[in-house]
C-alpha cells in the first residue's frame, strides 16, 4: 500500500503524530544519549529548592530595606559572592550533564549563528514592551515594582565593572541553570509530551530567585522566564537567551538612578 500524502510529507502515520515524540525530542535536543544519574535528581533538586530557598532566606523580611542600608565596600563583596556562587552552580550544572552523557550540547549550546543577534534584539524589544505593560497592569492593583533595584549596582568606575561581569555571569549561567538544563531535564525525566509544564516550573523557579524584589518583582521575573523559555523552545539554542539576559542586566547601568 502506498503511503499516503501526510505520511509522505512528515514520514508519520495518516493522524500526523509522531510514533515516539520523546525519541524526536531527544534527538532534535541532542539528548539522543541523555541517561539519568544520580547527580540529575540532586541538580534538579538544586534549582527547584535549593536554589530558590537561598534567595528566600537571604533576602530577609524586607530585602530592599536591607539594599538601602548596605554599604558600597560590603556591595560589591555581594556582587562578587554572587559571581562565584553562580558559576560554581554552573560547574555543578555542566558536571552532571556529562555524567548523563550530554555534554553542554543537550543543553542548547549550539554552535553560534550570526541569526541569533537579530533575534536578541527583536526579544529584547517584544519581551520589555510586554513586561512594561504587565508592571503597569500590577500597578493598577496595588502592587508597583520597587524602585528600589538601582541600589544593587555601584556607582564607582571600578564597581560598574563588577556588574558587567554579574550580567555575564547571569547571562551563561541562569540561563544555563533554568533554561538549558531544568527544562530539558524535567521534560526528560518527567517524560512530558510538550514543554508547557517545563516551561512554567522553570519560570517560577526563576522568579523565587529574585524574590528580594518582592511580590511584583516576583511576577514580573517570571513572566520573564516564561518569555525566556519561549525564546529556548522557539531557537533551539542557548545563545539568543544568554546574549539578551546580559544586555537587559548591563544596560542597567544607564538607568537613571
């Protein structure tokens, strides 16, 4: 019997589903050799609690009142600290995913294409537009974004340079962390048919870890996660997301304080 028109075209049955969406996954993700280990449980556990309550706990009960009390010297030891813990998560990160036979290339680190500039760019334009109108819609019931967020980068020529590092560092490695990893991962493990569950515990994740913005600054990072995801699951690639994430974070130094 000859194939039909559909399967000739996507090469799958006549209802146009794939016969093993994971398998396609694995391979268009390159997990194709992706194995489960005892150091996936412990990094998803990582960044789905551990992470996420170190936010928690360090932000105290009023963390913005905390940034406006804090000295420039102690400042940018919490920059620096901030450095060294994101990029150890990241080695954390990167071990196990060559234990789970991976590599950094199952976690969306292709090879670089120029085309990802121009989709930073468009992402960044789309992605602030809509969080300008959702910070407006959280204002409109009581909950305004703090103001408070210029107190978190230095004003000295030698601290502004710390926080281009911070943005690079949280660039490659939260985007890493929540988006590389924690989506495919909990799509892997959980065997989940699409990325909607993914993408939202990723986002949320994301969001407690900033939560020393408070309830609005909560919502808003992530809405932003969310749009990350969508970025990750719309490219394939890691890039885009790693190039906006350190744009939208450095260019805070040209806000006015």
């Amino acid at each position: 019997m000859s194939d039909t028109p559909l399967q000739q075209e996507t090469g799958y049955p006549e209802s146009g589903t794939p016969p093993d969406a994971m398998h396609d996954f694995r391979v268009a993700s390159h997990n194709e050799g992706f194995a489960s280990h005892f150091f996936t449980y412990f990094t998803l556990a990582f960044l789905l609690i551990g992470y996420p309550g170190l936010a928690l706990i360090g932000g105290g009960d009023d963390p913005l009142k905390l940034l406006k009390d804090i000295s420039p010297g102690v400042l940018i030891v919490l920059l620096l600290a901030t450095i060294a813990f994101q990029w150890t998560s990241f080695l954390l990160v990167f071990l196990t995913a060559f234990k789970e036979n991976t590599g950094l290339s199952g976690l969306g680190f292709t090879r670089f294409n120029p085309v990802y500039l121009a989709w930073t760019v468009a992402f960044l334009l789309v992605s602030n537009l809509f969080l300008s109108g959702v910070a407006w819609v959280l204002g409109q019931v009581g909950l305004p974004m703090p103001g408070e967020i210029a107190l978190l980068i230095p004003q000295d020529a030698f601290g502004r340079v710390v926080w281009v590092v911070v943005s690079a560092t949280a660039g490659i490695c939260e985007e890493t962390m929540f988006r590389g990893y924690l989506m495919t991962r909990l799509r892997l493990t959980g065997k989940f048919k699409s990325w909607v569950i993914p993408a939202i515990v990723s986002s949320i994740a994301f969001g407690v870890c900033h939560a020393y913005q408070g309830i609005p600054g909560l919502i808003v990072i992530s809405t932003y996660g969310a749009l990350f995801a969508l970025l990750y699951i719309r490219t394939g690639s890691i890039w885009p997301g790693v190039l906006a994430h350190f744009l939208q974070d450095s260019g805070a130094l040209f806000y006015p304080r």
